[in-house]
C-alpha cells in the first residue's frame, strides 16, 4: 500500500557515482518526503551493473528501465544494442527507457540515433513495455518518427519535456505523458505556459537526479527527496492542492507503468 500521499519520480538516476558516497541517505530521504517509488532509466551497457545492484538493494522502491541513451549512440551501437535487447529477452523491467534523440552535443551519429531508437521502439512494443524519450533539440523528429507506430499500442512519456505548447499537443495527442521535473521552477523557461494548458492527467513528476535540481537547489546535484518541490510548484501553476497534484500524477504514473502490485 502507498501512503495517503505518495508521489513516484517517474526518471531519477540514483545508481550513478554522484551517489556513491549516500546512497541510501538519499533513498531514505526520497521515502521520508513520501516519494515511495522511483523509476530508474539506463544509459548504456556500462550502467546496467550499478542499474540492477540498486534495485535488487532496494525492491519494490528503485524499478528498472532498460534502453540505450542517445549520447550513448557511437560506432559501437551494434555491440551496445546487443546488451541491452539480452537484458530484455531475460529480465523484468517497467519501461525501455532512456531513449531517444539527442541533436544538441553531436549530430555525428544522427543516422544511427535514428536507427538505435526504431530498434527500441520495436522492442517495446515486443515486450509490451513503455518508451521513456529524450528528445532534446529533436522533439518535431521524434513525433515525425511515432507517428509511425502510434496507432500500434505504442505508449510512454517525454522525459523533461521542454517542447512548445503545440509540441505538447501533439504529443498528449498521440496518448504520450510530459515528464515534468525541476526546469519548471527555473525562471523564463517556457514550461509554466505548457503546464497551464496540458490536463494534469497527460503530466508525470521527475527528478533526473542527479541533474536539473529544482529552485533553492539549482545548480547542485539534484536528488529524487526534491520531487516534491516540483509538486508544489506544479500545483501553484495549475492552482490546485498538492495533494491533487500527487493524487493524479501517482495514478498516471501506475497507470503508464503497470505499478501494480506484482512489481513490488
């Protein structure tokens, strides 16, 4: 059973070296603050050690995704695709996630983030699994690519979303979720107009801790305990109680990741 008040953070990274030194600080932290579970993305095959150790440390709390990240796609994404597609046929996971395209760094291996992705999205749809989508300065390819497939059971959300309101139309349009995380409380960052228009039940609470830390904490390692800070902050967009905030985003979240009670 989840507390009275429960929020999930839908994408938060607490298996990385940033946490090394607290790790279970910070899981105790997130759970005092009633962030009763968390979701936790892969990037490539070199994490997935440290992915699987923390969630067989902490079961039924720390869920794993399994997915190859963009910036990961170099000249070794066949050997790459090997690894995680072998994860998938053998283990339980709640997403194929992180995944996606990311144009912002390099676009060196754009072809091949492209081609990384299909196989991915292929491989949800095998394995009846949702997409967890990076899609930084690549949001209006993205949509081009899942309107391929949208029509074909083909689920999941837009992790730190950061499109324009018509981006976000099309997207919830299509039955995809907007991750929601600490960039909503930066200042001028666009997403309050976003947040404004888009139906609670279209919305997901993230972290991506350790990184983007909500206000007072921007800047420093973020941490999965902030969720609730975004919360507060989504609610006062929308102008509603952050009770409401956590009651639907929860049940989004459970709803979009099969969260009943044969995963934990």
């Amino acid at each position: 059973m989840l507390p009275l008040m429960a929020f999930i953070d839908t994408h938060t990274h607490l298996y990385l070296q940033h946490f090394d030194n607290d790790r279970e600080q910070v899981v105790h932290a997130a759970l005092d603050r009633q962030v009763s579970i968390m979701l936790l993305p892969n990037i490539d095959r070199h994490s997935v050690g440290s992915l699987h150790l923390m969630c067989s440390q902490y079961p039924g709390i720390c869920l794993p995704m399994m997915g190859l990240h963009p910036t990961s796609v170099k000249s070794d994404y066949a050997d790459q695709m090997e690894v995680i597609e072998k994860n998938i046929e053998t283990q339980h996971y709640v997403a194929v996630g992180e995944i996606g395209l990311d144009f912002y760094w390099d676009r060196t291996f754009a072809k091949e983030q492209e081609e990384v992705f299909r196989r991915q999205i292929n491989l949800s749809l095998a394995y009846r699994l949702p997409v967890v989508i990076h899609s930084r300065n690549s949001a209006d390819r993205i949509i081009e690519i899942l309107k391929e497939w949208w029509h074909d059971r083909l689920t999941g959300v837009f992790h730190c979303f950061s499109g324009s309101p018509v981006q976000a139309r099309q997207v919830t349009g299509m039955g995809f979720y907007l991750g929601i995380g600490g960039v909503l409380t930066f200042q001028r960052s666009g997403l309050e107009q976003v947040v404004r228009e888009t139906p609670l039940e279209h919305l997901l609470l993230e972290t991506d801790a350790p990184f983007l830390a909500p206000v007072p904490y921007r800047g420093k390692r973020n941490e999965s305990a902030y969720l609730p800070l975004i919360a507060a902050r989504l609610a006062d967009v929308k102008g509603i109680t952050v009770e409401e905030v956590a009651e639907i985003t929860t049940a989004n979240a459970k709803r979009l990741f099969k969260l009943d009670s044969s995963n934990h």
